[in-house]
C-alpha cells in the first residue's frame, strides 16, 4: 500500500476497498472509509506513518463492514478521532446485527452472524456542503447500494463514490451486485453524472477516473440492471417463487454462489421485485404454502 495523490490535499490509498485521504495543513488528515477489519486498519495507518499524518476524521460513506470495519483500531489508537456517517448508516453501523438480520428474515445463522462489533458515530453527516476542521467538503446523497450511503467531494473537486457505482472488474466479477434499492441506484447514477467534479475514486477499482470515464461506468451500471429487470420480466411470464428467481438468475448468468452470497443474491432478487411491482409489472398469488410472482398481462 501507498499514499498516492490526485489533486493538492486529496489522495487515495489503493486497497481491497480504496481509502480516500484528506491532509490538512497541521499534518491532521481525514480517512473516507476505514477497510474491513484491524488488519487492514493496521496497513492503513503504516502508509499514514510513513507520510507524517496523524489521522484525526474518518467519514463513512456506508455501514458494509468493509468500509467501517477499521474504525474502531483508529478510534483506539487515536484517542479524539472523530467519526462521520449519514443517519440512517449511524444506525447501523452502530447496531450491527440489522444487516445480517436483513439477509436471514431473522436471529442470523451463524454464517451470516457478524458478531455485536458496535461502530460508533461522534456526528451525523447531512447532505450538502459541510466544514470539517475549517475546510468545506460537499456531502452527496447516494443511495440504493445501501439505505443511506454518502458521496463526498474535497476541496479540489475530487469525489469518492462508495459502492454507489460499480467498476468493469467488479461488474465482470460480480455482475449482480447487492442492491438495496433499485430505483435508488437507478436515480443515484444517473445524479452521478451531473456532479461536478475532475476525478472521482469508486471503493472497488484500480484507479481513480476522469469524468468522461464516470459518465461511461454509469451507463454500464445502468445497462447491467436494466438487463436483470428484462431478464426477470422475461423469467416472470410464469409464475415464480423469489427462490426460482435466484436460481433461475444464478444458472443463467452464471454466478458463484456460497452461503453468503446466496442470501446477497436473493436479497437483491427481492430489491428487484419491490421495483417492479411498484411500476405495476407484477402480480402474485399464494399456492399449496408457496408465494408466486408473475408478470402482468
């Protein structure tokens, strides 16, 4: 890991899940998400030793652990450093057991259960320009890849997207992503390609990107879901259970499939259904104990 730069005091450290760095002239910095976990914490503070910086802010741009998961090392070994988030990711970064308990309907299994780890927040970010250590940083809403995910941008116009669009590797690898909300990401990408900003660092790619660059990765994340909406629609002129749906997508596309990733998938199958039944594109029925959705004629 390094620091690399982008523009004047904005930098990025490129990680499994990318860090954005903010430096203040006092050698204090802000960190835009934390990586997953104290190990990854722990490479992240070495490049920020290495640099002469002292990291005081983190701002999250989500509750997924991991964008959160090394807060709680900084906030150890940083006495008065200061936590970020939106509202409604407060919420659960400080109640972790909500998301897992999201994907289960339930207490989670123990594959899924993530532990009490409890990811406390000092403020609540609104959206809109706001003064952290007496620099102005623009907060986004970006919603749909989580309930209440932020973007920011600094001072030099640089923007950290979160998971708010996805990158070419991630679509190739992944290409059904988790989505909390679909018209959500639908009207946040489409948002993204009006902001004003020179570069942008999305969490899970190989570089930050130019505009031009963002402009073509929100079409591509477009296209992607409007493909899954056909193809659900199409799956949907016979009745079917959300677990057909899942299989029927996971065959299909051919998608690697573990316990967790399971319950990602049928989660965001439910997304998809809570939007098209919304428009009116679907109807259901109950039979012999099992819950049906079909297409509307």
């Amino acid at each position: 890991m390094e620091l690399e730069k982008i523009k004047g005091n904005t930098y990025f450290i490129k990680a499994p899940t990318n860090i954005g760095i903010y430096t203040f002239k006092n050698k204090n910095c802000m960190l835009i998400d934390s990586g997953i976990d104290n190990t990854e914490a722990r490479k992240i503070d070495k490049v920020l030793a290495e640099n002469g910086l002292h990291p005081k802010y983190i701002i999250n741009t989500h509750s997924h652990y991991d964008h959160c998961g090394g807060n709680i090392y900084f906030q150890n070994n940083y006495p008065g450093c200061i936590v970020y988030a939106s509202n409604g990711e407060k919420l659960r970064m400080e109640n972790t057991y909500i998301q897992q308990s999201m994907l289960f309907s339930a207490v989670p299994i123990k594959e899924l259960d993530a532990g009490n780890k409890v990811y406390n927040v000092d403020f609540i970010l609104e959206k809109g320009q706001q003064k952290i250590n007496d620099e102005k940083f623009e907060v986004l809403s970006l919603k749909g890849h989580s309930i209440d995910q932020i973007g920011i941008i600094t001072p030099e116009k640089v923007c950290f997207l979160g998971d708010s669009i996805f990158s070419d590797r991630i679509i190739e690898k992944y290409s059904f992503p988790y989505l909390y909300d679909i018209a959500e990401s639908i009207n946040t990408l489409n948002n993204i390609k009006n902001i004003d900003a020179d570069f942008f660092i999305i969490s899970h790619s190989d570089n930050f990107v130019d505009k031009n660059e963002v402009l073509r990765l929100c079409d591509k994340n477009l296209n992607n879901i409007e493909y899954y909406i056909n193809q659900i629609l199409e799956l949907l002129e016979q009745p079917l259970t959300r677990e057909n749906i899942c299989e029927n997508l996971t065959i299909l596309n051919d998608l690697s499939l573990n316990f967790k990733q399971y319950h990602l998938y049928f989660s965001t199958v439910s997304a998809f259904i809570t939007y098209l039944y919304s428009l009116g594109k679907l109807e259901y029925s109950i039979e012999n104990g099992c819950l049906y959705y079909f297409r509307k004629p």
